[in-house]
C-alpha cells in the first residue's frame, strides 16, 4: 500500500498547529516533543513522553509507537489536553505506512482532530470550544479546498453544530466525520484496507471507510501500572500543555558515578544535580553533565533525607547484579518517566509539579537463580 502524504492539524483557540513529523529518535531515553526548529523540548513534553511510554496507549497502536520518537510541531500550546487525540492519530496512521506534511498543497489528505484520551485511548467528551477552533482553522482550511479533509469531533454540547460548520465550508468533498468513541476506530476508519490507498495525490478520489460498528471499535484491554495521564473529567479548553515540568533526560551523558555506598541489599542512591552555574532544565537535555553525589546510610534502612535545593534535578538508584528494584509510587509519581544511566542506574528527575516533600521506598529483590538476599531502603525528600 502506498502511504498517503497528510496533514494532521491540531486546532486551538488562537490557530491550528501543524504537525511537522514526527520521528524515530532511537537516541532519545524517552519520547520527546519540539517546537519546529527549536532544540528545547515543549513544556508539555513530560506528559507526550507518559502517553508514548513502553506498554501505554500510543504502544497499542502497533508499529514502533512504544519506542521513543522526536514530535515537531509549528508551535506549542496554553492548556488543555486536546492535543493527545491529534497525536495518537499520527502515531496510529505512521505505524500503519502514512506520513505528513506541513503544507495543505502537500497533502493527500487533511486531518483535523482534538480532544484528550484515557488509559484506553477512549476519546474523553468535554466542551473543546469546536465552534472556535474551526473559526481559526477556517483560513488555513481554505487554502487547500480540493484535499479531502478527515474530523474527528469529541462527543460534547458542540459536537452536532461543528459537523454542520465543517459540512458548509463548500468545500469539493464533503467533510469525513470519523467514529469518535476512541482512536483505534478512527485509525480504522482512516487506513481500513483498500481504501486510502491511491498512490498519486491530487488524481483520485479519496474513499474513507464508514464509521466501524461498536464491536470493531473495541478490543484494547485496559492498561495495568502505567502512570495516569490526569483526572477523567472534563478536559480543559484549548489544546494546550499543563504547567511546565522538567523535560525528560539525555542522560546518558551523565557523569560517570563516583565510589558506590553500601546500603542494605547494596542498593545505592545518588542525587542527580546541576552543575554551578547551570540549571536541572540544561542537565536533562544533555548540555551538562550531571553531577552524582552519593546518599548516605542514617539509621537501620533509612538514608539521609535530601535537601530539595534548585540544583537537585532528581536521583539515581542502583542495586548489586542479581537483584531487581522495585521503585515507590511516590516518586515515580512526581518524576519523569524512569532514564536508564551510563552505568545501569535508573535515573528519575524530578517534574516541576513533583518538587514537594515526600517519602518513597526501593525494594530488592534477587532475580530467580541469584544468591543475594533483597532488601530495602528508605530515603526523604525535604524542603
């Protein structure tokens, strides 16, 4: 089958951003996401990195999708979550052969979508201020009149005025309303066998498949020990980020780890820190070397409590060979998807919003076949 060339808009309520590629980048310790022509990663990229996470929704999509790739788009958002229905679907249509394109000249095919998704990939109903968006999209959908154009409109109180706003834009086809119950039916209704699979853009006539009946659109299994994604109420307006966190690490970079402390089990900790001078933010994404100071043993199986100062970026933890780690929910809570080191150690830096007092446990357990007995530590982060 020949890959359509498609244009996926992500609408907000000042534009629609355009999806720029998106990209295998084996190199990165976790997925990542970029504004076009900048090396920064987007604010929001934490919460991308969590949705594209090994065994999470986008890994059901089949493909690659559980490998960690580079997303570029034309700029970035206020709030809100309705960007992770427009990004699943890219993730969907690229495991399945498709890739985009910036321009609508370009393009086989338009796709408009919003909306936030649940553990599922169940398109979440809300007020997405659809009227809005397709306002502000309206300009840039009339350059292109003649490219079919694919929605997907979230179940809400604008759900029936925004098809009949899409449906009187005039434009050559009639708008494709795609199933709108979760992503995996959409992707369906996009890609189904011989349908989207003319190899000339421009020269045919684009034939989606109807909307799957409610037995074909399900079947994923509801997803065990993978870290939430919010709150299932109803989405914030926009297509926007949550405030600010810590990007996710380059760390294999890090600095290589000093002498080891013993502990109970042989497990070590260390605090990730910024370098003077430099900043967590810089560290994570491989500007600086982090700097690894070792944790100390204080009483029984507790270590000395860390100090949350700026330059603590997070923490690397480590057991003997034999011995596997089961990490608290505390701080896998208020960290970054788990990095692993240069020397083996699982590196968790720290969300802004997870920079907050809290306790967590590490438990060792000797693999099956090891002669190690397992243990356990506790360790304090304090302001």
């Amino acid at each position: 089958m020949t890959g359509l060339a498609i244009l996926v808009l992500i609408p907000t309520t000042r534009e629609p951003l355009r999806l720029r590629s998106l990209n295998r980048r084996p190199g990165l310790p976790a997925p990542a996401a970029f504004a076009d022509g900048d090396y920064r990663p987007l604010p929001w990229s934490p919460d991308y990195a969590r949705l594209c996470a090994p065994g999470g929704p986008v890994a059901r999509l089949g493909g690659d999708g559980g490998l960690p790739h580079e997303l570029r788009l034309s700029g970035s958002f206020d709030a809100g979550r309705s960007w992770e229905v427009p990004v699943c679907l890219a993730h969907g249509l690229a495991a399945r052969g498709h890739r985009f394109v910036a321009e609508p000249a370009q393009a086989d095919l338009i796709l408009w979508a919003t909306g936030a998704v649940d553990l599922d990939l169940a398109v979440l109903p809300g007020d997405y201020a659809l009227l809005d968006k397709i306002e502000r999209s309206r300009a840039l959908l009339a350059a292109a009149p003649e490219v079919p154009l694919a929605v997907l409109l979230p179940d809400g109180p604008e759900r029936e005025p925004a098809a009949a706003a899409f449906r009187a834009l005039g434009r050559k086809e009639a708008p494709h309303i795609l199933p709108a119950g979760n992503v995996p039916a959409a992707v369906e209704a996009l890609t189904r066998p011989g349908r989207a699979t003319a190899p000339e853009p421009r020269r045919r006539t684009l034939r989606l498949a109807l909307p799957v009946s409610a037995a074909a659109a399900v079947g994923l299994v509801a997803l065990g020990g993978f870290i939430a994604l919010g709150a299932r109420q109803a989405p914030s307006v926009g297509a926007g980020n949550e405030p600010a966190a810590l990007p996710a690490s380059l760390a294999e970079i890090a600095a290589p780890s000093p002498p080891p402390v013993e502990t109970p089990a042989a497990i070590r900790v260390e605090e990730l820190r910024a370098p003077p001078g430099s900043s967590c933010r810089r560290v994570a994404f491989g500007a600086e070397p982090a700097e690894r100071r070792p944790v100390a043993p204080e009483d029984g199986d507790r270590l000395a409590p860390t100090r949350l100062v700026p330059e603590l970026c997070g923490v690397a933890i480590a057991a003997a060979p034999g011995l596997r780690l089961e990490i608290g929910p505390e701080l896998r809570a208020a960290a970054l998807p788990p990095v692993r080191l240069a020397d083996g150690a699982q590196g968790y830096f720290l969300r802004a919003a997870g920079r907050q007092n809290l306790v967590y446990a590490v438990q060792a357990q000797p693999k099956p076949g090891a002669a190690l007995s397992g243990g356990r530590i506790i360790h304090a982060l304090t302001r």
